[in-house]
C-alpha cells in the first residue's frame, strides 16, 4: 500500500496514512455535495429527482458524483486523464467508490450487477496507452465484486468534441459513434453502472443509454468523477 512514498499525491506533504495517496487536509478539500440523483445537478439537499430532469430527462437512471470540477480533484482528473498519469487510477476510484457508497445513503442507491467503462475511440486508447474509466471501474470492480464488461460497448467512429455544440449537432455527432459486442439474449444484467470522468454535457452517456436499453437492461446508473 506504500507505492505513493507517504506522500501526498497532491500537495507533496508527509501522509500520516498512506492509504489512497491523499494527505486528510487534500481529502477534506474534496466536498461532497447535495445534488439530484438522477442528473447529478447541486440542489439545496438530496434528492432522487429535479425540476432540471424533469425539463430534460436523461437517459440514465442515477448519477453518482464526488463532486464539483474544482481543485484539488479537478487537478487529479487532468493529470490522470492528460498527463499519462494513470497511476492516480487508484485515488481517483477510492473517491468514487466513497461517493457509491455515499449515495446508498442519500440517495437509496442499489449497487448495479455489472459495470460499464465510456469507451474511448481506439485509436485514442492507443496513443494515451490506457483507458481512463477503465482503469476506474476496474478498481471498482474489484472492491465491489463486480464484473467490469469493458469490451461490449465499442466506440465505433471518432468523435469530434461536443464542446460548442448545440444539443442537436451534438446528437447528430455522435450518431453511429458506438455499436455493442453483444446481443439481447446474451446479456443477463438488468441494472448495470457506466463510468466517466468528467461529466459535461451528458449527450454521450445519453447515447450509450438507449444503446444498452436495448439489451433490456432496465437501471443505468452513471457514475463519475465530477460534474463539470
Ligand atoms: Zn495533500
Ligand atoms: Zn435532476
């Protein structure tokens, strides 16, 4: 447990516990907040469902989230994510195994059967050398014991970036952008949890919703690292 050399992955300060690479004071920085179970917006206390939702449904069930996109854990995301510091896989999943555990409580959440990495274009994986929410929900996987099906959403065709996009072009990027591995009638898993970093605009876990709705399953919670 001592690969982080008992020091804090983000200030660099002397760690008391080496235990997920953060020192308490980093940790305590990282807030957890009220927000809307379903959307992932900050509401005023926790609730399942919000006037937002409701105007816009997601395509998704639930959402979990450890925060807001704001240092430190904007600074870890960044660095895991651009930086090839796939390392800072493990803190980033314990946040986010917290925050799962978290939402049992405040939101009622019921653990899915299954858990769904974003794929990312392989192309992409394979100049980064790794993909980010794989390396996530296989650290979760394995505390939760859970299967991790990282090979059965695809990523078909590369995306341009959804920044900038109205809601329309954006749908319209990424028709066609994933296709699955799988069949109905082959897929047992009626709940199942797809994991991301950031979560932005939500139009691609909207798409790989609808993909896996058509394998029957009928709970998709998200799971991510922040809601930018
Ligand atoms: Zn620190
Ligand atoms: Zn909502």
């Amino acid at each position: 447990m001592n690969f982080f050399n008992f020091r804090c992955i983000h200030c660099r300060g002397n760690l008391h516990i080496a235990k997920n690479g953060l020192c308490s004071g980093c940790q305590k920085q990282i807030k957890s907040f009220p927000y809307c179970g379903h959307c992932g917006v900050e509401l005023q206390y926790y609730a399942k469902h919000c006037g937002n939702c409701l105007k816009q449904e997601p395509s998704w069930d639930k959402m979990v989230i450890i925060g807001h996109y704001v240092e430190p854990l904007s600074v870890l995301i960044h660095r895991f994510k651009f930086q090839n510091q796939f390392w800072i896989d493990r803190t980033l999943a314990r946040l986010l195994y917290l925050a799962v555990r978290d939402a049992k409580r405040t939101h009622q959440l019921k653990l899915p059967e299954a858990i769904i990495p974003v794929p990312l274009y392989h192309f992409r994986q394979w100049r980064r050398g790794y993909n980010q929410a794989d390396l996530l929900s296989r650290q979760l996987s394995r505390w939760l014991d859970i299967p991790n099906l990282n090979n059965i959403v695809k990523r078909v065709r590369h995306t341009h970036t959804q920044r900038g996009l109205s809601a329309k072009d954006r749908r319209q990027n990424l028709k066609n952008a994933f296709s699955l591995a799988v069949s109905k009638n082959t897929f047992p898993y009626r709940r199942i949890a797809l994991v991301d970093d950031v979560i932005t605009t939500g139009s691609t876990l909207n798409e790989i919703s609808k993909l896996l709705r058509k394998l029957g399953v009928e709970e998709i919670q998200v799971w991510g690292l922040a809601r930018a």
